[in-house]
C-alpha cells in the first residue's frame, strides 16, 4: 500500500463527538486493554483493542 492510504485507513476508525461540559469538540480513538493482575509486577496484557469514540465496547 502507498503511505497516503494509511492516512485515510486511519480516518475510518478515528472518531469525532463533542463533549457538552467542556463545550468543546474532540477527535481520538478509545484504548481498551484487558490484562491479569500478577503480584508485585505490572499486569499481563491479554488483549489490546482500539475503537472508534462512538462505539461501546
């Protein structure tokens, strides 16, 4: 693929809404990771996903 496709594959999943307390628009994606607590260490991720900001996960 040619580096100006990525650009608008990125598009499709970036999403857009406006926020009514802070009367302010915004643009991003949501970060969802699952992961195992392990004592006295940093959790194991066991799956990382990325959505739009529209959709509930």
């Amino acid at each position: 693929m040619r580096k100006d496709r990525w650009f608008y594959l990125e598009l499709d999943i970036i999403g857009k809404g406006f926020c009514s307390t802070r009367n302010q628009y915004y643009c991003g994606l949501k970060f969802h990771a699952l992961a195992f607590r392990r004592p006295k260490r940093i959790p194991f991720p066991e799956s990382l996903i990325f959505t739009a900001t529209g959709i509930t996960v």
